[in-house]
C-alpha cells in the first residue's frame, strides 16, 4: 500500500485507541492533528485544560523521525477550533 494511501485509512480514527474500535465516540472531545508523523488522527482531549493543550503535548509514535521510542509535540493552534498543529520530532 502506497504513503497516500495509508493517511487516508489512519483520517478519522482516534489516536491511542484499540485497533478493532479506533473510532470517535459520541461522549468525547477531540482535537484533530494536523501535519508530522500523526497528521489527521484525533486526540481525546476531553478535560484537558487548554492552558496545557496550548503549551503542547507529547505523543509517542514509531513513524516520526526518531523511530520507535520517538514522540511528536503537538500543540492547540491559536485562535478557535479543535486543531492541534504539529511541532517537531523528539527522542
């Protein structure tokens, strides 16, 4: 399966979830991420503060540019709306 078409199968589903129920449910809040190794998954973000989510979150990820044991650093981009922007690649 080509790059291109592994981003549109991951769109949607929510990240840290099991893989057999990967999607939102109805009783949560979510961010969507958007560019870097995590680009368009969501992010339960329900009762995070956004003081935090602002300053940035750090997701563990194998496919980011340090590998497995790698993280990204997302943050809530400004202004309205859901969307937390990627950042960069950590160890």
């Amino acid at each position: 399966m080509e790059w291109a078409d592994w981003t549109q199968v991951m769109r949607g589903r929510v990240y840290g979830a099991d893989h057999e129920d990967a999607g939102p449910r109805p009783d949560r809040v979510y961010g969507e991420l958007v560019g870097g190794p995590l680009d368009g998954l969501l992010l339960d973000i329900t009762g995070r503060p956004e003081p935090e989510l602002r300053a940035g979150v750090e997701l563990r990820t194998e496919i980011g540019a340090h590998g497995p044991g790698g993280r990204a650093r997302y943050a809530l981009r400004a202004g309205r709306g859901r969307y937390l922007d990627w950042r960069e690649d950590l160890r």
